[in-house]
C-alpha cells in the first residue's frame, strides 16, 4: 500500500491519546501551536482528538483540521453512528481528512466492557468502517486490546474492516502486554493469514506499562507494519505510548538493523519535546533517551577525556541531530535585539513581532540577574511566556516576606478574567502562604499533589522550573513554570495547573 516499501508513518497521537494521560489537559491555542509544529517536523498523520467526546474536541480537531496543509488530519470515534458522524464533520476541512474508528475485540473487554458477542462485534465494524467510509476516502480501523485477542476473530474482523474500505488496519497494544518476538510474530501471522491484507496498511499502537512500547512498535515493523502510532516524550495513558523520537533515531541511528525511513526532521525533536513538556506541565526525566537533559551529559572523566579525543567515544549520534547545539552559552545583557531574534530562530521559535517584543524585554530583564543566559534560560523564558499567554486567571504581582522569623506572608495580585484581585495570606512557610493568597481570590478544593523544584541551569544565580500538580474530584491538572524568583516560578505554576483543571472541568460537564 505504500510507494516506498521500506517508508514507515508516523502518526502522532500526542493531542488524543498523549492528552489522556491523567493531568495532561491542553488548551485549543497549545494544541494548535503543537498540530502546527508536528506538521513542521514531517509527521504523517495527526491524531487530534476524540470529536464526540466533547464540543471542546471537536472544535480542536476542527480547527487543526481546517490550517492543515499537507499531513493527514485523524479524528477518533468509536463504533457509534454519532461518534462517526462527529468525527467525519469535524476532519472534513482538513486537505487530507481521515476517520479513525475502534472496537475493542478481546474476551475480556468484549465480555465486561462491550457486554457484546463475535458476531455483535463483526456486525459492528462492518457498519462503522462502512459509515466512516461513506463520508471520507481514509479509514483506520483499530481493534481495541489486540494483543490479547483470539487469533482467528482477529483475522476475521481485519478481514471484515478491510473488505467494508478501512484502509489502514491498527493491531493496538492496548495494556502494554506484549514483548517484541510475540508482536512481531502477531503482524506476519495477520498479513499472511488475512486474505486482503495487501490493501491496507499495517499499523502498531504501543502502550508502554512493561517499558516495551519502542521495541515493540520496532518489532511490529520488522514484522509489516508500515504506520507507527507513537507521541512526544511517550506521553498516554497510564505509563505511556510509544516515544516519537525514539521510534525516529532508531531507525535513523540503526539503519543497517531497521531498514525503514520516516520523514521526520529530528532537528525538531528536542524542540517539540520541550513544548510538550511545558505545555503539559509533565517534566521529561533526566536520563530519558534523546530528549533528556542528560542525553549528551559526560560526567565521568574518562568519558570526558574519550569524548575530547573523539565524540564518537561515547556517542553514538550528535546532539545537533536531534535540535541541541553544541554549545549552549548565548546572550548578555549588551546582546540586541537582532541577535536575540536570531537566536530565537535557530531554537525553533518563530514569534510575531508583539512575542518577540515581549520576549525581548523579559530576556533583558533576565539578563540583567543573571550573567550568562545559556539556551535552555531563552527556552524557558519563552516557553513560559507562551504557556501564559491564554490564562483565565494569571499573576500579576507578588511580594513575600520569608526567612527564620514567621508568620510568613504573602501578597498577590492576580487578573481573573481581566480583572485585578489582591489578597494577603500566611502560611507554613513562603510556598504555602503563595497558595493561601491565591485561594483567597479563587476559591477552590484542589489538593496539591505534587510540587517539583529543578534548576534550568547550573549556579545559584539560575532560573527555577518549578512543577505542580492539582487534583478535585478525581481531575488532575499539572502546571510548569520558570523564574528567576523560585516563589514566582511556584506561583505561576500553581496558576497554570489551576487553568488547566478548570478547563477539565468544562470538558466533563461538556461531555
Ligand atoms: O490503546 C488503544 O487501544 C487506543 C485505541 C483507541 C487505538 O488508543
Ligand atoms: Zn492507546
């Protein structure tokens, strides 16, 4: 089905399935802004939401579909006439639309999920491949918890979707169960066994609870998969989905083991691994492979020594590769504003002029704390900027008095809504009284569940990054903010996840 036979997909599934993940909620504008720099970056195929699950969804996978240009738009729907109807309105602007349909076809989620028999279930996906079919050319069909699927009604039901115009065909690894050999081996068994397997697409969809998504969705490859469903820093359900830029640099770094090619630009990896990582507010460990801050680290000396001698020492791609400069020191607080607009450019940033404004003057501002502001400080500042830039309720003023002697105390002004609010408030020290401060303007019951602090930078002069997580009635909402100032940094965080928790909240008396 494909022109090249050695050409892998890449479907994205960062917007819909990346954004299950607990706390991981996005706004339109941050789910534009990702749509659009995936595109940049090659992917195939954008899955960018779940239509019928809420008017929010659908308005995202609208409006993503409708500034498409050349990538495949996906809307997800289950077997339900309405779920299809909701999906074709939703992707029918985009250029390239695509309906992506499932039923789940394991005893189990058969028996306790669906309360469905096989022949419900057969009856049920040649009607909705049929119906998605009717309204647009491209049609995925998924077969929910696959890998623990009856292999003969397998084979019948890719059958059946195939024969009623699916013409991609996703064999999920829905709860992380399967190992590389027994995924691989699935794949050569459905192309052999299916009688039409030729006239669709193969596709994995790997989740990551054993921490084999990678090497699974790998696997499926070698054994004939030509579409890889994959999201940015793993991010999905539970432990995860398969991680995008892995799945890219394996077969990039690998290509004599994987023989296939993506159409990827890994110089956007980095990138789009750092926005999702703001925009989320979900940090990206360390020692993640590719995109952690440690990837390309050398600690001991004698790496370091081989690495000096020659990079190929102890590394087996470059840094640049995958969007990280070698060297990362830049700007001073003489820098002007055209080198600062160049560096912006070579980070992957591309600001109208009221951004680059504003991004400007908070660089100089910065600059004038800190003595050298290295490429993760411009990151941060920029990113948190973006992140801010569409917030119901957002900081506007802090002063805290801290230090040995209590009561601590804080005194904030915040904009709800475009409206000035202050408060003062004590607390069991400096943190506590910034949340005290804020409850007192939004009354609210989320419990803080997390609160992470980590340095962009070496020196006590660096910026904080610091994380929150929120949760109400079984919400979560994760924050992430930067600052020079640790407490403004907690603030801002604590605002973010706020926002993102009411937005849950809107999405679930939507649905
Ligand atoms: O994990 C899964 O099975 C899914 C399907 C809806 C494709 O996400
Ligand atoms: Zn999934």
């Amino acid at each position: 089905m494909t022109e090249n036979n050695n050409q892998v997909r890449i479907f994205d599934t960062t917007l819909r399935d990346g954004e299950q993940s607990p706390g991981a909620s996005m706004t339109l504008n941050e789910k534009l802004e990702l749509a659009e720099l995936l595109e940049s970056m090659g992917v195939d195929v954008i899955e960018a939401g779940f239509p019928a699950a809420s008017p929010g969804d659908f308005e995202c996978v609208s409006e993503v579909a409708r500034r498409s240009s050349s990538i495949i738009v996906a809307g997800l729907s289950r077997a339900v006439s309405r779920d299809i109807e909701r999906a074709g309105e939703a992707v029918n602007k985009a250029e390239r639309p695509r309906i992506h349909t499932f039923i789940s076809t394991s005893p189990v989620h058969m028996k306790h999920k669906l309360k469905m028999g096989e022949n419900a279930v057969l009856e049920a996906v040649g009607r909705s491949v049929t119906q998605a079919r009717g309204l647009v050319d491209d049609v995925e069909w998924s077969a929910e918890d696959a890998t623990r699927t009856e292999f003969d009604f397998l084979c019948r039901c890719c059958d059946l979707a195939i024969a009623s115009g699916a013409t991609t065909i996703n064999i999920p690894d829905t709860v992380g169960y399967s190992h590389p050999e027994e995924y691989r081996d699935l794949f050569e068994r459905l192309i052999n066994n299916v009688s039409n397997s030729d006239k669709a697409i193969w596709s994995t969809h790997c989740h990551n609870d054993l921490g084999l998504a990678v090497a699974n969705s790998l696997a499926g490859v070698a054994g004939g998969a030509r579409q890889v469903e994959c999201t940015i820093n793993g991010l999905g359900e539970r432990a995860g989905n398969a991680a995008l830029e892995e799945i890219v640099m394996a077969m990039r770094v690998r290509k004599d083991a994987f023989q296939y090619q993506t159409e990827i630009d890994s110089t956007k990896l980095s990138r789009a691994s750092k926005r999702v990582s703001q925009i989320t507010g979900f940090p990206v460990q360390y020692n993640k492979a590719i995109v952690g801050k440690n990837a390309f680290a050398h600690e001991s000396g004698i790496h370091q020594d081989g690495m000096l001698k020659n990079n190929q020492t102890y590394e087996i791609m470059n840094p640049e590769d995958v969007g990280v400069s070698a060297t990362s020191l830049v700007l001073g607080k003489l820098s002007g504003r055209n080198a600062f607009r160049d560096k912006l450019e070579s980070l992957g940033y591309d600001l109208d002029q009221e951004a680059l404004n504003d991004a400007f003057a908070r660089f100089k501002d910065l600059a004038d704390k800190k003595k050298d502001v290295f490429d993760e400080d411009i990151i941060a500042l920029v990113d948190d900027q973006l992140s801010g830039a569409d917030e119901a309720v957002s900081l506007n003023a802090l002063k805290v008095v801290a230090g040995t002697n209590g009561p601590q105390i804080a005194e904030i002004e915040l904009s709800n809504e475009g409206e000035m609010k202050s408060a003062s408030a004590e607390g069991n020290g400096p943190f506590d009284a910034v949340f005290n401060a804020i409850r007192a303007i939004v009354p609210h019951d989320a419990v803080l569940e997390l609160f992470q602090i980590h340095a962009v930078t070496e020196g006590t002069d660096a910026q904080a990054t610091v994380s929150v997580r929120l949760s109400e009635d079984g919400l979560v909402a994760t924050g992430k903010s930067s600052d020079p100032d640790t407490l403004v940094a907690a603030a801002k965080a604590y605002m973010h996840a706020f926002n993102k928790l009411e937005i849950r909240r809107k999405k679930v008396k939507e649905t």
